[in-house]
C-alpha cells in the first residue's frame, strides 16, 4: 500500500474501525471542512455569474445555462426543459419571451414556434469553469500598477522589518543595559494598544512630515513590530554567548557579529518573521486608504474597493480579484513554511 495512503487510513483498530476511530476523524474532517471550506467557496465562486452568486439557496459549484447556436440566429439560444401539460417533457430554445410567456423552438425543427409559459420549464444548466472573471477584473481596474504597488510595498516593509526588529531584538537579547527590561515590557506591552488608539497620532506625524500619497508613508510607520522584536529576541536568547566571545577576541566588531552570526543562526525565526510580515502587509487595507488618496499609489486591497460602487457591487469580479491577491501569499508561505515549525518551536528554548 501506498505509504501515503497508509498513514491517512491508520486505526487503532487492526481490523476494522472502533469508536475512537470514527470520532477521530469526524473531528479530523470537521476541521478540515472549517479551514479550507471559505477558500474553496471563493475560488468556486470567482467563476460564476453575478446572478448565480445571488442565488438563494447557493450552489458549491458554478453553473451555467447550456446554449445552442442556430442558423438565422445572431446570438446562441438558452436551452430549457420544457413539461407540457400530458407530462412529456423535451429540450426547447428561447427566441424571445414576453411577460410570463416565452416563444421557443425545438433545435431540430426550427421553423415550428412553441409558446411556454416560463412557470413550465427548467434552464438546463451545467458546470462552467470560465475565465471571464478574471479577464474582465483585470481589465476592469488598473491591475498591473495596483498589483506593483503592493509588491513593492511588501517587500520593502518585510526587509525593513526584518532589519530593525532583528537589531532590537539583538540588543535586547544579547546586550546588558540600565532599563533592559523595562524597555523590552513597554514594547510588549504595547501589543494590547488598539491600532485606534494610534491611527490618528501617526496620520498627523505623517502628514507633517509629508509622507501623504508617498510609499514611505505606508512602509516606515509600521517597520518596528513588538511581535517580531518578541519572537526574535526569544530566538537569540537561545544562541551561545561564547559565540560572540570568541568572534570579538577574533577581533570582529559588533555590526559584524550581529551580520556574520547572529543573523545566520537566527534564520528560522527570520523566516517565521517574514512569513508574518508579508501576510501583514500584503492584506493591510486600512492604513493605506488613509495615507493614500490618489489611485495610482493604491495598493491591491484598496483597489479591490473599487468594484463596490454606491448602488452596484460586482461580486463575481471582487472574488476573481481576491482570489489572484491570495496567490503570492500562497506561494510565500509554500515556500518559507518548512521553517514555521522550526522557528516557533525552538523560539525560547534554553
């Protein structure tokens, strides 16, 4: 057997499943299902059609009415199952529909008009997996800039974080000063502020230093994270005194020490960081629509809202658009996640 399949089909039973098998993976399931439900939902989603989003009770999968094209037709005709009266049923087109009345064909004997009322018939319906969505989101919205945008901005937060965080992490682990620990419960204290409390005295900050409409606005207010600084200076902790020791009778300076092995060993609880940091700022929406007003600065998030307008919301091209802003997320986290484990399991260990 497969070891794959093996390991997901264990039972503590040798024969067959007991109780504590089937308990274990209803829970197993249940988790899996309150996951990873959303995100199949709005994947399925992004491709159906504004009315099949709307439908009451939702479909899991997009549909989309079966048409036919005919001869003497410039469109396609929607095709419906049609139940007459001696209960027959057979498969007609639409050519036109008036009030509760619709005139149809049978696509073998088109010359013959049959009318139906619309009460006494079914769309024939199957599952499309289309990318109008996508094609018409991307062109709906400039999406090659908003997308930029936001790549820049991620990237130069996430390596400016990881720049400060790390040094004051580095000095509050490895360095002994007046006031050490009082600065490093300040600065974890400060993670039970609001981001309320603080909005309005970095907007003015901002403002008067000019920063409005101007990436730097958004990157450096936020490069300094009490989270980041915590996870570190835990990591570092870990890491031998008498490293720095013998590299400073080496003769190394302190930058040195800091760039050559502090950083290197601490590499797991960067990338936990980093992992952190792009999430943070890859899906941050609110401070950017603060700092920004003109839409060529918007980052991705902002510019989704441009879809929601004040009396109509375009729902299908919304959720194509989340769905290509989720991807680079994905990716870095495919890629930084073996380290997840790593860095948060040895984060504090002695």
């Amino acid at each position: 057997m497969n070891p794959v399949l093996e390991f997901l089909t264990r039972k503590q039973g040798r024969k067959k499943l007991n109780l504590s098998d089937i308990l274990s993976y209803a829970y197993l399931l249940l988790g899996v299902l309150i996951m990873f439900g959303p995100i199949i939902w709005l994947i399925l989603s992004s491709f159906k059609t504004p009315i099949e989003i709307a439908r009451f009770p939702p479909r899991i999968f997009p549909y989309r009415q079966q048409t036919i094209e005919l001869e003497g037709f410039d469109d396609p005709l929607q095709l419906f199952k049609v139940t007459f009266e001696d209960g027959s049923t057979r498969e007609l087109a639409q050519i036109r529909r008036v009030g509760i009345e619709a005139q149809m064909i049978d696509p073998d004997l088109p010359d013959e008009i049959i009318r139906v009322n619309i009460a006494d018939r079914e769309p024939i319906e199957e599952i499309h997996v289309g990318l109008s969505n996508y094609v018409d989101g991307v062109r709906g919205f400039n999406f090659g800039t908003y997308l930029w945008n936001s790549i820049f901005v991620t990237v130069t937060a996430t390596l400016l974080t990881l720049f400060v965080n790390s040094m004051a992490a580095f000095a509050l682990a490895k360095y002994k000063f007046p006031g050490q620990q009082t600065i490093f419960l300040t600065m974890i204290a400060t993670l039970m502020v609001p981001l309320s409390v603080v909005l309005v005295p970095i907007f003015l900050v901002i403002t008067r230093v000019g920063w409005n409409n101007n990436f730097l606005g958004i990157i450096v207010p936020v490069a300094a994270t009490p989270t980041g600084v915590f996870l570190l200076r835990q990591y570092m902790l870990t890491i031998p005194n008498e490293l720095m020791d013998a590299a400073r009778i080496d003769g190394a300076s302190e930058w040195r020490i800091y760039a050559q092995i502090i950083l290197p060993l601490a590499k797991p609880a960067l990338a936990v960081l980093a992992i952190f940091s792009v999430m943070w700022r890859w899906n941050d929406f609110l401070w950017p629509l603060i700092v920004m007003s003109r839409p060529e600065y918007f980052t991705l998030q902002v510019g989704l809202a441009a879809f929601q307008g004040e009396f109509n919301v375009q729902w299908n091209l919304i959720l194509a658009m989340t769905v290509l802003s989720i991807l680079p997320i994905t990716v870095v986290f495919a890629i930084l996640q073996r380290y997840i484990t790593t860095g948060i399991a040895t984060t504090g260990l002695k």
